[in-house]
C-alpha cells in the first residue's frame, strides 16, 4: 500500500466541518492500494492524526507519526493564512518546504483547495503539484498517474500531470481554474465521520447546491463554479438517510442553501424521517415565509445573511443584487417565526467605498434591531475586503492601515454603547493580518519563496510587520 496523508493546515475542529478535506479522504479512502491518514494542526502547535491515535510534535525518528514518511501529503487549504500552517506542519516533519529543495525521496506535496484555485503561485514554491478546482475533474486520473509513476516525483510525472485539466506547476501559465464540474458529474460532498468536536456538533452535513447566482466582482464562488448547480432531492436524501443510523441530525450545505429548487421538498422528506435540518447561509432576496416555517419547524434559533454593505448603492457597484428593504423584511419573517440570533456579515475596504458606506452599516444594524426588538441577538462579522485573483475584483489594491482603524473605531464607538443590554456583539479580523492576507491571497513566487524560506523562524508578529512594511514600500503583490 502506499501511504497518503491527507492535511488539514488547521485545527480538527475546523478542519472536520470542511466538506471539500473530508470528500478527498472519503475518496482516497475508497481506493485500493493506497492508505490514507487525516492530519491536523492543533492551537497548541501539534500535529493531531485521529488514525495514528496521538497528539504530539513529531520528530524525524518517529516514523509512525511522521509526515515524512509518507509518499504523498495532500493539503486542502480554504484560507490563505493557512498556508503559514503548511510551512510548519513540514518544518515539524522534518520535510524541507522548498519543492526545489526536495528529491524523489521526499513526500510528493499537493495542495488544492477554494484558496489556491484563485492563486496558486504562491504555493507552486512549496507544493509540486497545485490542484484548481473542482475534486470531480481530474482527482482519479491524477491518482491513476501517481500508481503508474509508483507514487514518487519525478519529471516524467510533473509532465504528465501538467497536461491535466486544473494542474498548476511552478512556472506555467496562471490562466483560470479549470472548468467547472457539470451538474451530472456531481457526486454530493457529504460528512463520513460524525463527531461533537466540530462546528457543526454531531450533525450529518451533506452538499446541496455548488456554484452561486449572485455575480459579486469579489467572490470566487461565481469564477471557479460557475454556472450554479443544484443537486436532486433524490440524491441528498439517499445519502442523507445513510447517516440514521449515528444521527438524526443534518446540516445542508451550499454557498446559498435556497439556491436550490427543491429545498422545501428535501427539508420535508428529512423531517418525515425523524431528521432535523439546519441551514447554512441564506439569500434575503429570496427568504420566504415558507422557509422561515421550515426554519422554525426544525428548531434552529439562529440564522446567518450577508449584506457585505449597509448600502444599497454600493452593493450594487459590488455586483450584489440585495437591497436593505429585503434584508429587513428578512429579519422580521425571522423574529416571526423564532429565530432569536442573528448573524450579519460585513466587509469593509471595498472598491468605490466612500465614508457615507461605513455609515451606512450603522444604519442598516440600528433599523434591524429596532425591527427585531428586546432580546434578540445580534452578531456581527466585519472584516476587510481582501481580493482575490481571477475575480472582477482582484487586482484592486488594499487600504491603508489608517483607513482600517479608523473605520474600526468609529463602529466600535457606534455599536458597542449598550452593546449588551441591545444584545448585539461584534467581531473583527485583526488589523495586522490584514497586510499578510493581501500578499498571500495576491502575491506570486518572491511571496511563496518567503514563505518556504523564512516564515517558520519568525513569530506571527513578525510575519505581519514584514508584510506591512511591503505595502508602505510600495512593493505590490504584482512585483512580489
């Protein structure tokens, strides 16, 4: 058998609510020849393998847990300052993160995943293969070439997975992802091991929809999976009804969960077999009183929408085709039918933004929990426009930093009098990532070769303020 561990640069907890990691493991898992171990970045800075049954850092003389005595090491990566993580998970392994600096010896590294399908230059220094897009495309004919090549590197294979549809390798055409999986090449992601140490707590989660019909110039969901696909009732509820027997409860899944046509029949047929459903995120513009029943049927008291502006106006320049009225009329169908928390999220940065902009989330916020009244929750997540490539949006430049904190401080002032008495909480990324972000979701080969040749030394701190002078040098991602 060879051996192939499959990599979470991440904590279990979030790593095991990914769809798109454990999709790959199921499949891997499913094939003979190869055996397959989950491996997760813990907070404490250890290496997790549920398989291998330990919690420790590894050592280079500790074959049983260590990475380097794997013959591939597949990274699934959804955020880009993980990409920090995948330097240590190696470092901790022994595994030079180099791929120039590696042999046929060494673990063959591939990384796939939504944040190397926008760019994946960055991680072409460290991985020798990066896969773009969607699983469905060429996942098996990459494994049948990794058996013929005996799973080993080499030129003769790099050649051949190059004229793979999706492949990247260091040097080659960026170009787009590769095209989008057709609706009847889809096989539904679904959980395949359920647990309570994840976000979604002993839930069954399966896909119901990929691709979104929104056109907003600053979402990768529209370039990598369009057009908008949903998937039949027929298929989620086989799948579904699989889990019964470890639980009775599902979560449905998709970039926008009433996207999908079916959505009430589905939620229907689950409930009448002892099944409770819980959405993900929702559309305003299409949330009817009908889903808001379901909603309140099923018992989940919290529901998430993303306005990603207070402004109309704005909104619209982003593509985002939501205006304020159907996000209020959202929140009382909501209030109506039991929800008691709810979730807003924002970005702020964004192109043609003015000052009138940031104000204007202020006002949305303020009109929506006067609808909502006396104890309802509010959570905010506002967070800074970061681009991303091959996107309508990606080649606009970030802020700087004193635009952020101001537009921070002004709505900390603005939300946070009586923040607890209005129930309403808030929360924002850290300002001083904002600069690494930028260069790891934009940047290009110098960006991959700092990470693989210095990140592991420096603290996050230090990484942040390195980036940071980048910007006020005004080095661009374009140069770096």
């Amino acid at each position: 058998h060879y051996r192939v561990a499959v990599c979470y640069p991440n904590s279990y907890h979030i790593g095991m609510s990914n769809l798109g990691f454990l999709s790959v493991f199921h499949r891997l898992s499913s094939t003979n020849g190869i055996k397959v171990v989950r491996f997760f970045l813990e907070r404490d800075g250890k290496l997790f393998s549920p398989e291998l049954n330990t919690a420790k850092i590894y050592t280079k003389s500790e074959s049983s847990g260590n990475l380097s005595g794997f013959d591939v090491l597949l990274f699934s990566v959804s955020f880009e300052m993980d990409y920090l993580n995948i330097v240590r998970m190696l470092k901790l392994s022994g595994i030079e993160p180099a791929s120039h600096r590696r042999n046929n010896q060494d673990p063959l590294i591939i990384t796939g995943g939504i944040a190397v399908t926008a760019n994946p230059v960055p991680m072409s220094i460290i991985s020798d293969i990066v896969y773009r897009g969607d699983m469905e495309i060429s996942l098996f004919p990459l494994i049948e070439l990794l058996f013929e090549k005996k799973f080993r590197k080499s030129e003769e294979l790099l050649s051949d997975v190059s004229k793979l549809q999706g492949m990247y390798l260091k040097g080659t055409s960026l170009g787009i992802p590769g095209r989008s999986v057709k609706k009847k090449e889809i096989s539904p992601a679904h959980s395949v091991i359920i647990t309570n140490n994840t976000v979604f707590a002993n839930r069954f989660l399966v896909e119901i929809a990929r691709g979104c019909k929104n056109s907003c110039r600053f979402c990768m969901t529209r370039t990598s999976n369009f057009p908008p696909r949903s998937i039949s009732k027929d298929e989620i509820l086989e799948v579904s009804y699989r889990a019964l027997k470890f639980t009775k409860m599902v979560g449905l899944i998709a970039p926008v969960v009433n996207d999908n046509p079916e959505l009430s029949n589905i939620v229907t047929d689950l409930n009448k077999n002892s099944m409770k459903v819980s959405f993900s995120s929702l559309r305003a513009d299409s949330f009817t009183e009908e889903l808001a029943m379901l909603i309140k049927i099923n018992g989940q008291k919290s529901i998430t929408f993303a306005p990603e502006t207070g402004s109309d106006n704005l909104r619209k320049k982003i593509g985002k085709m939501l205006k304020n009225n159907q996000i209020l009329k959202s929140v009382e169908l909501s209030i109506r039918y039991g929800i008691r928390n709810i979730r807003f999220y924002f970005m702020y940065g964004l192109p043609f933004e003015e000052w009138e902009d940031i104000e204007a989330i202020n006002y949305l916020v303020n009109n929506a929990m006067k609808i909502a009244g006396k104890g309802i929750n509010f959570h905010l997540s506002i967070n800074p426009f970061i681009p991303k490539l091959n996107t309508p949006f990606g080649k606009e430049k970030i802020k700087n930093l004193e635009y952020y904190r101001n537009v921070k401080k002004y709505l900390l002032r603005k939300f946070t009098h009586n923040a607890d008495e209005k129930g309403l909480t808030l929360r924002f990324e850290s300002l001083k990532s904002i600069y690494t972000h930028y260069y790891l979701s934009t940047g290009g080969e110098k960006t991959g070769y700092y990470l693989a040749e210095g990140s592991f030394e420096k603290s996050l701190r230090m990484i942040e303020r390195d980036f940071l002078k980048l910007y006020n040098s005004g080095i661009s991602p374009d140069e770096y």
